[in-house]
C-alpha cells in the first residue's frame, strides 16, 4: 500500500509540474505571438468606423487622412452626409444637408482623371457673406502618395460658400479649390493661405464623384 501510494502521489506531481510547465510556456508563446502582432500586423484595427459605404475612399486612403485630422475629431466614426452618387449634383444640396450640423467635415473629390483630393473645414460648408473656418482648415491630394497643406499663417481666407460656388483658400487672385454650383467643374491653383501646388493634374477640372464626411 505504501508504494502504491509513492507511485499516486509521483504521478500527481508530475501532472502538476507538466500542467505548471505548459502554462509558462502558453503564456510565454502567447506574449511573443502578440508582440510579433504589433510589430508586424498592419493596424487595420485602428481606422476609424465608416458609418456608410464610400464610393471613393479606400482604407489607405482613410488610414492616411486620419492620421492627419485634428485630434479633437480622431475616433470620432465618419458619417456620409452628401455624395454626387446618392444626392445627385447640387451645391444647394449640398448646403441643405449640411445645414443642421455643428462639427467639422471632410470633402473628397475624384475627378475624371481618377485623382482623389479634397479639403478639411473646421465648419460645415454654408452660405456665407464672409470667409470662414479656422487655422486647422486644410488642402490635400493623393498623387498617389498623401500630401496635405495646412494654414500658412497668411491670411484667413479659409472657406466661403456662395449660391453659385463654393471657394476653399485664396489671396493675390487665386483660389486653392474652387466648385461651381453643378459640382460638375472645379479649379484648383497655389493660394496663399496654404501655400498649396494644384491639387489636380489640371487647374481647371471636371469631377467624377463628390462626397462630404462629417465627424458626430
């Protein structure tokens, strides 16, 4: 009976150490695993929720401007308030579906040559006797890579929304983005508020495809 309960007692030991052992390991593997993860893994984790579907923006294309918003609005999810596609061509519309927000929104433009450039507005796009935004207003372009001109500290000529256009940066005669009243033909030129290139291949262009994100 003694050895019987030696060899009982040996084995249970033995499961516990193998069990303890196992566990060391799992934990240890499960940490080396994780950090490769990091280290590795793109972060497709981190982009920000798209509350609806895109026509024009694919996730580099959203991973890149995120990282360039304002940190008041990053985590914030993305909402379409107005697309060409779903609202069809209006810059009256446009303003309509904006009228009822108080956050910042995001412009993405596709034009007939397939470049994606657009602007950032501390305010939503409105109907406006002035100018109007704030320094964290900025230009970008994808050609492919990202490039983003942010406010040069040279006047505030930021945003202004008229019946007929819609006008993004300007001074010394030159509009950074300009829309007319269809959102059918654009210009686009080196402005003094941010000191931008074209955002198009072409200064004057015709657009594609339109949509406004919004930050809520």
């Amino acid at each position: 009976i003694g050895f019987q309960s030696f060899v009982l007692n040996y084995a249970i030991n033995m499961k516990a150490w193998f069990v303890f052992c196992h566990q060391i390991i799992t934990i240890n593997e499960a940490k080396r695993r994780q950090s490769f993860s990091f280290e590795d893994e793109e972060p497709l984790d981190l982009l920000p929720v798209l509350m609806d579907p895109s026509a024009l923006l694919e996730d580099t294309h959203i991973e890149k401007l995120s990282t360039r918003l304002p940190a008041r609005v990053q985590g914030y999810p993305w909402r379409l308030v107005y697309s060409t596609v779903v609202h069809g061509t209006s810059l009256k519309t446009l303003y309509r579906n904006l009228m009822e927000l108080d956050c910042p929104v995001l412009m993405v433009i596709k034009d007939m040559d397939n470049q994606i450039f657009g602007a950032f507005s501390t305010h939503p796009f409105r109907l406006s006797e002035h100018y109007y935004g704030t320094g964290e207003t900025f230009l970008y372009s994808f050609c492919p890579e990202i490039k983003v001109y942010r406010w040069m500290g040279e006047n505030s000529y930021f945003v202004k929304g008229n019946t007929d256009s819609l006008q993004i940066g300007g001074g010394g005669g030159h509009l950074g983005l300009w829309l007319d009243a269809d959102l059918y033909h654009g210009t686009t030129s080196k402005c003094s508020t941010f000191n931008n290139l074209p955002l198009s291949s072409k200064q004057d262009f015709t657009i594609q495809n339109l949509e406004v994100w919004s930050f809520e």
